[in-house]
C-alpha cells in the first residue's frame, strides 16, 4: 500500500512484494490446516487502492487472529482469512493489467 501510496502505480518491487506475500500467506494457510480450495472474494473493491487498503487491514487482522491461536488447533478463521487474502491479491494483480 505504501509503495502504490508514494508512486500511484504498482512498479515492479511493488508485484515482487504481492508474490511474496501470496507465499507467505499460503505457506500460513498450509500451517493453519486449511488446503488449496479456491475461495470466491464477495463484493471486490473495484479500484487498487481500495483492495490494498483492505489488503492491509485484512493482514492486520490475520496477524492478531494467528497470534492468539496455539499452533496445534486448525483455525477456520485463520484458514478463512488467509483464503481472503490470497483472492485480494489475486484481484489487485488483475487490476494492475
């Protein structure tokens, strides 16, 4: 979001950093117990700047959720954020095209 913030376009630094976290937040689902099912995202911000705003809110929210759950319990609401990460990011990739 900050990188979109300075510049008003995702550069090539800014899609290295959506890979980066695509992986991450996969590797978390794997971990969380949730597989590759794929999710359908309701209602997608139809501008970037919006999906990265709830992009940043969303990994916010991911963060306090993992931090409060022991690694040996599934979390479907772990699993069910990381799902609807991986769609913003899916969908802010197809709006930088």
């Amino acid at each position: 979001r900050n990188t979109y913030e300075q510049h008003k376009a995702l550069d090539p630094a800014g899609l290295k950093n959506l890979g980066r976290m695509e992986k991450l937040t996969r590797q978390l689902r794997g971990a969380a117990g949730g597989g590759d099912g794929e999710a359908q995202l309701k209602d997608p911000p139809a501008v970037l700047v919006a999906t990265l705003v709830r992009m940043a809110e969303l990994a916010d929210e991911l963060r306090k959720c993992v931090e409060k759950t022991p690694r040996q319990v599934v979390s479907v609401s772990v699993i069910a954020q990381t799902n609807e990460l991986l769609e913003l990011i899916r969908h802010a990739r197809n709006l930088t095209q």
